[in-house]
C-alpha cells in the first residue's frame, strides 16, 4: 500500500509540474495548447487532430479568449456530447484553462452553474483570467484533486471532464466521487483516452507517457468495471479517433440511478 501511495504521489507531482508549466506559458504570452501540454509548435499535423483546440468548432472557440483554447490541452469536446440545459449544474474535473467550464456557463445559462476543478495554481490563475475576459459570471474555480471533490454529495447535474482521468493513479476514487456528487439521475459525459487490451507494460511504465495521458488509460472493459462498481449505469464508451498506437480517444457516457 504504501509502494502505491508513493507511486501515486510521483504521478500527481509529474502531472501538477506538466500542466503547471503549460499554464505558466499561455500566462507569459508563448502558445503552449495541444497535446497533453506538449507546445503546439512540436506537434505534427496529426498530433494537432487528436489533441487540443482543434477538437473544437470554430464557433465554438469564438466565443472564448485565445488564451482559453490555447491552454486546451483535452482529446475531446465533452460539452458537445454532454446535451447541457439551461439551469444545470456542471462540474468539470481537472478544468485547467477553463475552455470546457466557460462553454459550459454559456450553454447552461445565468440560471445555471459551472464548477471548474484543478490542482494546479497556475491553470487556476489562467482559468480566472479567461473567465475575466469572457465576461463570464455562472462560474466558480474549486482547488482541490479530483479523487477528493470538495463539493456536498447530490450537488451536480452533469459532470465533464476532458482527457483528465487518465492521469489520476486512483481512477476508482474520481468515478466514486463523481458518482457522489451527482444528482439522481444525474449525467457523467467525459472525453478520455481508453487503452488497447495488449498496451505493453514498458509504454505502462513511462512516466512521460503517463503525463501523456497515454500510459495511465483504462482499457474499455476496465473503464466500464469501474463506473458500474462507482454505481453508475447505462454506461456507454464510443471511440472517437486514435490517439496513439496502443490508445484511441472516446466519449464516456452513464448515468446516476434515480433511486438506489
């Protein structure tokens, strides 16, 4: 157990350090959006499609400061898949720069909330400020883990997340308390990274790869175990696009039960 904790400690020191710098660039002026906090300036082409700002509309990156998309550093768009309605409650974990969270405001409305969730002071720091810009008021910035919501249970309507819970080393932790902070009834819409049945123990050990959002994935089968063990049903996993040899990109849906 502790060999776990202190393998886990090393994976959140590595994430917080990443996302911290990625944070800092957008902050100082440089564009540092896309690949799991990769400079977009490195990537190619094709890494360019299945990371980042360019899993947005164009509309829907107008309505955001540049800053906003150029810290989205997701595999996905959770808030197109996630049927928002005005006067919801939204929680997105590990929001970072704010992208999700501030088009999640918009769509809920002023009657609505969106909670944006980071570990990280400087995405925090970043995520006010495209908050400023936007002119955005439905939003509140929590700091806190993602495996521990500092929220009251039944608080929340939906919760979004974009290319997150693969870095977390206690996934059964963040599905639990996802599944408590949830309404009955309520929504879990996220966008992650699923791995290949045979993704081969070396790329599992890479921390890079970790902080990658490639090396800490769950395969398919091990992603829904764990939403129906957290309580969650009506659970579906959809790939979206590859996003590594071994790893694909997929839209992750369930649903709260009404009654338990």
């Amino acid at each position: 157990m502790a060999e776990l904790n202190e393998r886990n400690e090393e994976i959140r020191g590595a994430v917080r350090s990443r996302y911290a710098d990625a944070a800092t660039s957008v902050l100082s002026g440089e564009r540092a959006g896309a690949s799991c906090c990769a400079p977009e300036a490195t990537l190619s082409a094709a890494q360019a499609r299945v990371f980042g700002s360019g899993l947005y509309d164009d509309a829907s990156q107008d309505e955001l400061p540049d800053t906003a998309t150029m810290a989205s550093l997701g595999c996905g768009n959770p808030t197109a898949v996630a049927e928002l309605e005005a006067g919801e409650t939204v929680l997105d974990l590990g929001s970072g720069g704010g992208i999700d969270v501030l088009l999640s405001a918009k769509r809920v409305g002023p009657t609505g909330k969106a909670y944006g969730l980071d570990m990280t002071d400087e995405m925090l720091a970043l995520a006010r400020e495209n908050q400023r810009k936007a002119g955005v008021e439905n939003v509140e910035w929590l700091r806190g883990q993602i495996e521990s919501i500092p929220l009251p249970a039944e608080t929340v309507d939906v919760v979004i997340s974009n290319c997150v819970i693969n870095l977390s080393g206690d996934k059964p932790a963040v599905l639990g308390e996802a599944a408590r902070v949830l309404k009955p009834g309520g929504r879990f819409a996220v966008s992650d990274v699923i791995a290949d049945e045979d993704m081969d123990d070396a790329t599992r050990a890479d921390l890079a790869e970790w902080t990658g959002c490639i090396a800490g994935a769950l395969t398919r089968s091990e992603f829904e175990e764990a939403l129906r063990e957290a309580g969650l049903e009506q659970i579906e996993i959809t790939e979206t696009h590859r996003v590594h040899e071994r790893a694909a990109s997929a839209i992750i849906r369930a649903r709260k039960p009404v009654s338990s």
